[in-house]
C-alpha cells in the first residue's frame, strides 16, 4: 500500500484547508506586484516571514513558468510574461452577463422584482441581461433592445459615468424625446440628474420611459474604475415607490457584488 502524504496543507479558517505551497507561490506574486521596484528573494522571504531557501525554491518554480523573471545583472524578479498570458486568457473570459449572473439573482431574489444589465451602446443603453422576479405575472423581455438614456435608470448611470467625455452633449443634441410627462427633456434637468446619480450612487427612473414604471440602477465598475455595465431592478410603482431607498442599497450592492467579480476594489 502506497501513502501519500501532504504535508503543506495549512487551514484556510473555514472549508477546504489551503495548500501552503501555493499559497506562498501566490504571495510571492502578490509581493512583487505590489512592489514598485524589482524584488529579491531575500526581500520576499522576509516580508513573507519564510525562509529564504523556500522563497528560492518557489521562484525557481514561477520562473519555469514563465511567471516572474530575473534581472540578470541584479539578481531580482519580476513579474514574467506568464502572467500577461493569463491576464488575456481572464479577460476573454469575463463575460459580463456570466460574472453579473449571481448578483442580479441576488437582487431579484431580494426584491422581488425584475432585474436588468445594460450596457452604453453609443447613444443608448442596450440590455444584455434580463431576470423575472416572483412579483412579476408577465414580464416583458428588454434583451436585446435599445432604450433611451436620459429616460431609464441604467441611462443615467451609464451617462453618468461614461469614459467619453463628451457622450452627454451629443445626447443633448440629438434630441430628448418625450415619452411620458415625466420624461426628462431639458438640457439643464438631465445634467442635475447625472450629477445626482453620481454623487449618492445609483440612479432612479418614476414614470420617465413608461407610466407607473419604476427603475433603480446602480453601476458595475471593472479592474480599471471603468464602468462597463449598469443593473437595475425595476416593477410597478405601487409596489416599489414606497420602498425607493431600500431598492437602491439593494442595487448599490448587487453593483458592488458584480464590480468585485469583476476586479473591482471599492475605496
């Protein structure tokens, strides 16, 4: 009988115990890309509180990989190719609605209601993503349409916190359509409401797009502060108006939990 013995197994708290060796492999990159210089394993061991023949072991094992990479002339790393590789490789793969997914059914399932994603396509929102919640008898599928920014809650957030700089003056100047007599149609309203919905963090839509319509939507930011999809929650206003401020910290953290999946590090 042949035994195998693990013996770098160190507890993680709660669940599977963490395997210590990679768990030092991986802090070992952490370090240096926490580091604003090139590192050496002398370095490395002692932040890491380890000796230095292990830090020595496991960058001989990340270089190999391509993962970090020596300065020949200094005798320190940094971070390789490898992880470039990856980082494309995790990029490809991050689709929005799939990292969205849990989130959105977190809200729905909070609320009740149904949940949007929506993503900035040039002058107008396009909805990626769409949940039915179980106060809803018959909802009607957004997927794949465009909807009007200044009239929508996720148009604001996506207005709001657009990279383009100048996406709120061509909006203007195509023109606000009226769609309810709650629509915002004037220059200087649509701006007070984009600086509303950045400065406490979600936007709100009563009987702009449709009557007895109400949204709420919050942003999903990336890796780079960039946000890259808006989601929402959104039902009759009789059910909802009453309860605007708990939907929104609703919304605020299903963004937040998409933004984390995402890469995101909030402040």
């Amino acid at each position: 009988m042949v035994v195998t013995m693990i013996d770098d197994a160190v507890p993680a708290g709660e669940g599977t115990p963490l395997v210590q060796s990679v768990d030092r492999a991986l802090a070992i990159l952490e370090t240096i890309a926490a580091s604003h210089d090139d590192v050496g394993v002398t370095e490395l061991a002692q932040q890491m509180g380890v000796h230095k023949s292990t830090v020595s072991r496991l960058v001989a094992t990340l270089e190999a990989r391509d993962l970090v990479e020596q300065q020949q002339d200094r005798g320190k790393y940094r971070l390789g190719m490898g992880i470039l590789r990856l980082a494309a490789a995790a990029n490809q793969s991050l689709d929005i609605v799939r990292v969205a997914r849990p989130a959105m059914r977190e809200l729905s399932k909070a609320t009740g209601e149904t949940v949007n994603l929506a993503v900035s396509a040039d002058l107008a929102a396009l909805y990626v993503d769409q949940l039915s919640g179980r106060s809803t008898l018959q909802s009607h599928s957004w997927v794949g349409q465009r909807i009007p920014v200044h009239a929508t809650s996720n148009g604001k957030v996506l207005l709001a916190w657009a990279d383009d700089p100048d996406l709120v003056e061509r909006v203007l100047e195509r023109g606000l359509t009226r769609y309810t007599p709650r629509t915002i149609v004037s220059r200087a309203a649509l701006k007070r409401e984009i600086e509303l919905t950045r400065s406490r963090g979600w936007a709100c839509a009563v009987d702009e797009l449709e009557e007895g319509l109400t949204a709420i939507a919050a942003p999903v930011f990336d890796a780079d502060d960039a946000v890259v999809a808006s989601i929402s929650v959104s039902g009759p206003g009789f059910r909802i108006d009453e309860r605007l401020e708990e939907f929104a910290a609703a919304a605020v953290a299903a963004g937040a939990q998409a933004s984390a999946r995402l890469g995101h590090r909030a402040p």
